[in-house]
C-alpha cells in the first residue's frame, strides 16, 4: 500500500496520480491535512501496532460499497508527501460561543492550541513511518530559501543580487547599485507565500516591483523584508525535478504587462504562452547538483533567462504544483510519479 500525505481533497493533480496508481495495480490511500480537522478519519493505537481508519472515497482501488478502509501502518510500503496542513486553517472557525471583542487573545490561543495539536498528531505519524521509502519528506519540505540562494551560487549558478533590510536608507542605496536612477528591484516573503482572507476577500503575496519613487514613499524603518535586483528577462523557466529527471517548460510571462513581474498574477483571458523547453546541458547539471545538495527528489525550480543571456536561478519549492508543467508540455508526469512511488513500493518490499 501507498500512503499519500495531502493537503485537502481539492488538489486535482493528486487525484490524478491516484487515478494512475489505481491504473497501474497499485493499492493507495490518501490522508488529507484537512480531515485532522473535521474530516473522517481515526486511527488506533494497540500496542506497538496503529491503525488507520479513513474515508473510502480516499483510496484508490476501493470496494464501491465501502464506506471506510482501514489500514494497519505496518501494511505501507512507500509514502509520498505531497503536501500536509494549512497553518490558517482554523482561522474562519468560530471556537466560542458568541465571541466578544475582548476575547479575540483567548481565541487567537485556541486556534494555536489546535494547530499544534494537528501538528503533533502528524509528526507522530511520520515517525512510525521513518523507516519507509518516501517520495519527498515533511524534514525538507520547507526549505529557507537565503539557504538555497547561496547554495545555487555555490553549485555554479548565476544569483540576483539580495537584500534584507528593515531601513528605508539601506534599500535606497541597494536600488541605485543594482540598477541605477531608472531601475527598481523586486521585493518577495522571506519564507512562504501566504494568502489572508478578510471577510468575503483573499489577498495573495504577490511578488512586487518597487521603483525610487516607491521606496522613498516607504517609512523609515519596516519589518525585516527580502528585495532583490530586477533582472530584464527574456522569458521564465520552470523545471520540475522528479528522481534525477528534469522536465522544463518556458513561460512567456513578460510579454503581458499583468504577469511581468509574477506569471501568478494569471491572465485568464489571455494565457501566457507556456512551452516545452531543453535546458542547457551545464544548467541540467548544476540542477541536478543542488537538488541532490538539498536531498530533494521532488522539487519545482524557478529560473529566469535574462536578456544578457545567463540563466538565474531564483529559488525552490519542493512540493510546488507540477500539473501546470506537465499539461502544457505534454510531460505526463502524473504517470511518472504514480510510477515512481510504485517502483518505492517494490524496493521497501525488497522486490
């Protein structure tokens, strides 16, 4: 069996990895994040042996009529850790009764209490699983991405000049060293990209360009914040890594001045034009490198190809989506990681 940590059941990319598993002969079953939170699933603890019991409609390979499945932890064979839990996850949950105002510190310390209860519960999980064949792993799936700049420089690749600052000053004089009177530099999250919701809205980190005018508009002193020279692209590379194989696509996002800056500021109306693209022999190779550098298998790469015509690399996420490179580039690799986990499954065996 083949157990998938997910995020939630809205992550159409998993559900089709298990569609291909269930395709291939395989046997898989699917814990979402989000079930430790209302979902269904339990599991029991009896002596040295633990047990879970989750919704059927989460495993591939099911009986039709089954309402649960149960799975003994000693029955995995391979573990694929797509994604885990959302930090903000009990943030639109009422925990009280008719809150007032004056309680917003009590609920802000039950909706940490829960968090860190989820966590505990998932990090027991991974240790009675330690000793399985994991297709990427919860210990480097967050990677700091200051870390892996300088590792990418070291392993030969070109790097934007950086920054972290908390003084108007300092980035001031960043700006006119990187990029003179007329240029600007771009400014992103130290760590993750996170989304905060108000009401009815979502508002989504972007990565943003800030000229002069806008960094003489700042104050004085800000939270420590990440910029970085902005480099005139050519176009953006995306490369996802799946054991030592290395797929590219190119993404044309400078050519719409919506998704110039960030290709994630998505135009509906008007795609960016994405395509299958082969990277430079020396490029595939540094790659490769720093992927084994960070002990990643999975991994989705962010390069740009400047106008000058090096290759920068940008940065790393080690579970970042790979549908959206896989369908335009006609990669497959939906069936390339169901069959990865399969071959995962056969070496825990010791097939």
């Amino acid at each position: 069996m083949i157990l998938i940590f997910s995020q939630s059941a809205m992550e159409p990319t998993t559900e089709e990895v298990m569609d291909w598993l269930e395709a291939l002969g395989a046997r898989a079953l699917r814990l979402n994040g989000e079930d430790l939170d209302g979902g269904a699933m339990c599991f029991r603890v009896d002596g040295p042996e633990v047990t879970l019991h989750l919704d059927a409609t989460t495993v591939a390979g099911a009986e039709p009529a089954a309402k649960t499945v149960a799975l003994p932890l000693a029955e995995v064979g391979a573990v694929w850790f797509r994604r885990w839990l959302q930090e903000r996850r009990h943030e639109m949950v009422s925990l009280l009764d008719g809150p007032s105002a004056e309680d917003h510190q009590l609920h802000h310390g039950l909706r940490r209490h829960l968090t860190l209860e989820s966590r505990k519960l998932g990090d027991f999980l991974f240790s009675r699983l330690a000793d399985r064949p994991w297709l990427s792993h919860p210990r480097r799936a967050s990677l700091n991405k200051l870390d892996v700049l300088i590792r990418a420089a070291q392993a030969g690749f070109a790097t934007p000049g950086t920054l972290v600052t908390t003084e108007r000053d300092e980035l001031r004089r960043f700006c006119l060293d990187c990029c003179g009177t007329a240029g600007a530099v771009i400014t992103k999250p130290i760590g993750e990209v996170d989304m905060f919701i108000a009401g009815e809205r979502s508002h989504f980190i972007f990565t943003a360009s800030l000229d002069l005018e806008a960094i003489d508009a700042l104050p004085e002193r800000f939270a420590p914040s990440l910029f970085q020279e902005r480099i005139e692209k050519a176009y953006e590379l995306r490369v996802f890594y799946l054991a030592g194989e290395l797929y590219a696509m190119a993404i044309f996002s400078q050519l719409d001045p919506q998704t110039r800056t960030d290709f994630r500021r998505y135009n509906r109306e008007r795609p960016n034009r994405m395509v299958p693209f082969r990277l430079p022999a020396e490029t595939a190779e540094r790659l490769r490198l720093l992927m084994e550098d960070l002990r990643l298998e999975t991994g989705s790469a962010d390069l740009l190809q400047a106008r000058d015509g090096r290759i920068v690399f940008l940065e790393i996420n080690p579970v970042g989506q790979f549908g959206m490179v896989s369908k335009p580039c006609n990669y497959h690799l939906e069936r390339k990681v169901a069959a990865t986990l399969i071959r995962k499954e056969l070496d825990g065996r010791g097939a």
